[in-house]
C-alpha cells in the first residue's frame, strides 16, 4: 500500500529530527564537545585501568547524601563511592 505524500513527508521530517537530535555539536559552538568520547572508547579506558561497572539499588536520599558529599573530591562521586566502599570493607 502506497503512503500519502503528506505521510512521507511527516516520516521525513521524523528522520530529520532524529538526525538533528543525534549530530554532534560542532567545535566552533561547543569548544569542548569535541574530548566528548563515545561509550565504547569510555569502555575501553575503564577495562584498561582496572575499573569494572557495578550496579545497585539504593535509597534516594542515600544517593543525594553521596552525591553531596562527593563534590569537592577528586575523581568525583565514583572516587568517593569507591574510596567509602574500600573503607567499609576493611
């Protein structure tokens, strides 16, 4: 069954959108998009430096504490996560 022009046009404009939303922000608007790396390469940074995801569940407002209380460390939330984690266990 053939589409109306006016349902190929709406699919078009649905691709276009999806590739506008999708583009990388060009140097000259964004000076740091361009060190953004992509999941993949991030993936190979952490397995090459020992580091390996770990999910869990936990109470929102555990979350918030860590997460405050994570803004002036090095190394960020996963760094003071890692660091209570290794203190915890010892």
């Amino acid at each position: 069954m053939s589409m109306k022009k006016s349902d190929l046009d709406k699919n078009m404009g649905k691709v276009l959108t999806g590739k506008m939303k999708t583009a990388i922000v060009p140097d000259r608007f964004a000076q740091s998009a361009a060190a953004a790396v992509d999941k993949r390469e991030q993936r190979k940074r952490d397995s090459a430096a020992g580091l390996v995801p770990f999910a869990c569940k936990l109470p929102s407002d555990l979350v918030r504490q860590l997460h405050d209380k994570s803004v002036g460390v090095e190394g960020g939330l996963n760094a003071f996560v890692a660091a209570a984690l290794a203190k915890a266990v010892a």
